[in-house]
C-alpha cells in the first residue's frame, strides 16, 4: 500500500499557478566582451546583442523565465584585456522576465 500523504501531487482541479512578469526595477550587473568585428555597431547595440545571446531563453536564479533584455540601465567604459582584442564592458541591464509567485 502506497502513502500518498508524503507525496506532493498537484490537484487536477486547480488552474495552475499563474506567471508574473519580473519587475522592470530590477538591475543585474554583468561583464560582457564586445568582438572586434562587432566594431562598427553602436555600443548599446552591441551589448544588447551580446546579453541577449548569453541570457534569452534562459532560466535564471531567483528571477525566472528571462525573455530578453529589456534595457541597458548603465554602461562603463570598455577596456582591452592583455591579449585580447575584445572590449570588455561592465554595465547593468535589465530583464523581461516571468516569475512563479509560488517558488
């Protein structure tokens, strides 16, 4: 005879849980490398289309469901690493993102 009492098994009557969207206040921080054929491109875009290879379609931690980035909150200056020729940039953006409210 199986104990169902120490199994969580979700009830088929309930709607599931609905997903909230991130709030948009949230920053995270993040060092990315711009490639040198990535030159000619405006900064901003630049790191848009990196950050958005690196977190779209991705579950983050603590966040959830990030679909894009929606914008570039702040951006430093880029620097040349000794040996690469890519400009590394440290900057903060923020996330379109879904949570579960019940996690």
């Amino acid at each position: 005879m199986f104990v169902l009492s120490i199994l969580k098994v979700p009830n088929p009557n309930l709607p599931p849980a609905p997903l909230t969207l991130y709030p948009l206040t949230q920053r995270h921080q993040d060092t990315l490398a711009i490639h040198p054929s990535h030159f000619g491109a405006p900064v901003h875009q630049a790191l848009t289309a990196e950050l958005n290879k690196k977190y779209a379609n991705r579950v983050l931690h603590d966040v959830g469901l990030c679909i894009c980035v929606f914008d570039l909150a702040e951006v430093g200056e880029g620097r040349v690493r000794y040996g690469d020729g890519c400009l590394w940039y440290k900057g903060a953006f923020v996330p379109f993102a879904f949570t579960d409210d019940n996690a």
